[in-house]
C-alpha cells in the first residue's frame, strides 16, 4: 500500500535558519531597547551584546533588479542579513554602532527612505490591487505608491502626536485593516449584469446566498436563467462579484474612494477600535489619485496640529468630538456618515477583547 500523502501545508516557516546570530543567541533576553535617530532601533541584551536595526521603505512590488539592489546593500553594509515588516519595510541589522551610518548613506543614495518607525506616518498597509487579485476596484499598491511620496517627509521624521497607521483596500468586502486612516474602495451603483454569462459561469444559489440583504433573486431573462437585482435594497458592497463576475460592479466612474479614520488594533490606553467614514466620493483617479491625497494629508495636518502627545487619532476625535473634527478639517458632513445600521450591535464584535 501507497504512503498517505501528507499535507503540504506546515504552518508558519521557522525564523532561526534565517536570524541574525546575535538575535538568535539573545532570543527572550534582551535587556532594553531604544531609538537613536528615526528609522534606527537599538537593541540591548542581558549580556551586553548590542544590535542597530536599520529600518527603509520600499514600494512594495518590486523588480527583480531592486531586489537585487536591496540584497547587495545587505551584502556590503550588513553581512548580509534582511528581513521585511509586514508594511513592506525592509530592515538591516548590524551589531557595530560604526556601520549604522554607512548603512544609512547607501539607502538614501539609492533611493530608499530611512524612517517608519515611533511617531511617524510607516509605510501603508495594502491589499492586492491588480496585479494579483481578480476582483479589486483599484490599485491599493499603487494609492499607496503614490500617497507616501507625498509623505515622503512624515516617513522619514517621527513628527506625529502619535504613530500613524494607515491602510488601503482595492474592494469593500475582503482584504484590508482597521487604519488611523484607512483609505477604501466604495461603489456607489449595483451591478450590472451580464445575462448572457450567468448562466455558463455562476453557481446562482452560491451568488444569492452572498448577499448580505437579500437583493439577488434567480430570474429567466430571454429564456436563459439568470439573476435579477432588487436595487432598492441593494448595498453596493460587490459580495456578489467574486462568485459571478458577470455581475460586474466595477465601474471607472462609481467605484469611488471613501476615507475612513480612527480605527486601532492595539489595547494601549483605550481598547482597539473600528474606523469611521469621513469622507466619500472621491474620485478613483489613478496613477495618482491626488484627491485622495489632498483629502489624507488635511487629516493628518489637523491632527498633528491639533492632537496632543501619544493621541492616537480616533482617541484625538473621542476628546474633541465628531463635530469639532469636521469643523476643523473642512469636511463636509452629510446624513450618510450617520450609521444607522442597528443590527451592528448584535452582530459585530466591536472589541478585540478576548471573552469566553
Ligand atoms: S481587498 Fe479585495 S480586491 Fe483587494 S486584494 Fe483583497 S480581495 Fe482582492
Ligand atoms: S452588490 Fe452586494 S448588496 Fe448588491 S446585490 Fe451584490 S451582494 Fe447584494
């Protein structure tokens, strides 16, 4: 009898193969750590062994030839060690305080930025975008590109009241995280079906059961079965697409961006919290999307301006108020930042707060 076929899944990698020695032999023993300058962490161990963490941006999706480049800087500057924060950041280590400056000259020659660390705006977290998903409404990645060259500066400086989280997502319903700011894919008209396809491509009970509000009724539509849309009830959210792209929502001129703020997973002072819209309706405009920019760096100004020290910016809006936050950064308010959705109560567990 034929072995089993074992699985080939086996969880997370192990981190050691890979670890800088001097991480490895003070695993769980590290004394205190600090931060020298922005983008510069100084680990110090038990026993006196010391490491720099040298911490740059990259643009995420990267060629083969910045890889290279990224990989001959750790060769020649940080015997050789790398390894990338789940922000796209790349990091170096070096245990000689002598060669942190070196490090960092090659970076910013080449193009790199030092920074992300502390109180500053760190690269953005994003989604997939069009070069790898089949159903986004946008490019997260290149939002993101575009977006952090214009806080170029916030990224190199730890400048901000507090640190700054931000997040892009290139649909409504999947991918994507709670965000100080989060900047998201909103469309604004429900599908529109092509009933010459439904019938080859979607499993229809599959694609009616995905609607979150019961909007998808199976139809025959010039003798073939199809489905049909009740749009009154109809909430834009694109659920139905991945299961039936001929239900194509995805629209140059209604997939909007809609920018959400306060949101946090962290239970530091106050405990994690969802975003919030504040602005909707900006215009999905790539390669880029300067209205979305314009809109994120008024947040932020206003913020860094007006939060004090370690706010965080949903704590910074809970002590001024929501009022006060569109007073101050110029937002228009409309009846559709009113969550009137009750069953949220009931339905979404509003706090990361473990409870058995
Ligand atoms: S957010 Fe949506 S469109 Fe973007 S990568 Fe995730 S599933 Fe795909
Ligand atoms: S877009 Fe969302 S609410 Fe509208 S029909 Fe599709 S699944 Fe239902």
């Amino acid at each position: 009898m034929s072995a089993p076929r074992m699985p080939d899944e086996c969880g997370v990698p192990d981190p050691f193969p890979y670890m800088h020695p001097t991480m490895k032999e003070n695993f769980g023993d590290w004394k205190y750590h600090d931060r020298p300058r922005p983008g510069v962490l100084h680990h110090v161990a038990n026993g006196g062994d010391q490491i720099w963490t040298v911490r740059a941006g990259t643009q995420r999706q990267m060629d083969l030839y910045t890889i290279r480049k990224l990989c001959d800087i750790a060769d020649e500057f940080a015997d050789g060690f790398v390894r990338f924060t789940i922000r796209s950041n790349i990091e170096y280590m070096v245990t000689d305080e002598s060669r942190v400056q070196p490090l960092i000259d090659k970076l910013g020659e080449e193009g790199f930025p030092v920074g992300g660390t502390g109180n500053s705006v760190s690269m953005i977290s994003h989604t997939q975008g069009w070069l790898h998903c089949d159903i986004p409404g946008t490019d997260a990645s290149g939002a993101v590109k575009a977006l952090m060259d214009e806080l170029y500066d916030e990224f190199t400086k730890e400048e901000m009241p507090n640190r700054v989280r931000m997040t892009t997502s290139c649909c409504q319903i999947n991918c994507g995280g709670q965000g100080d700011i989060a900047i998201n894919i909103q469309h604004t008209k429900p599908p529109k079906i092509n009933h010459d396809l439904v019938a080859n491509v979607c499993e229809r009970p599959t694609v009616v059961a995905r609607c979150p509000v019961a909007a998808i009724r199976p139809a025959l539509v010039n003798g073939k079965p199809s489905l049909e849309i009740d749009e009154k009830k109809c909430v834009c959210c694109g659920a139905c697409f991945p299961p039936c792209p001929p239900m194509q929502i995805n629209d140059p001129e209604h997939s909007k961006f809609a920018i959400w703020i306060g949101g946090k997973n962290s239970n530091a002072r106050t405990k994690p919290t969802f975003h919030k819209l504040v602005a909707a309706g900006i215009p999905n405009n790539p390669p880029r999307w300067p209205e979305v920019a314009e809109v994120v760096k008024n947040i932020l100004s206003v913020y860094k301006e007006d939060a004090k020290d370690y706010e965080r910016i949903g704590e910074w809006v809970d002590r001024i108020g929501w009022s006060r936050f569109f007073e101050k950064t110029g937002l228009p308010f409309t009846k559709y930042h009113i969550d009137n959705w009750r069953g949220a109560r009931t339905s979404l567990n509003a706090s990361a707060h473990i409870r058995f």
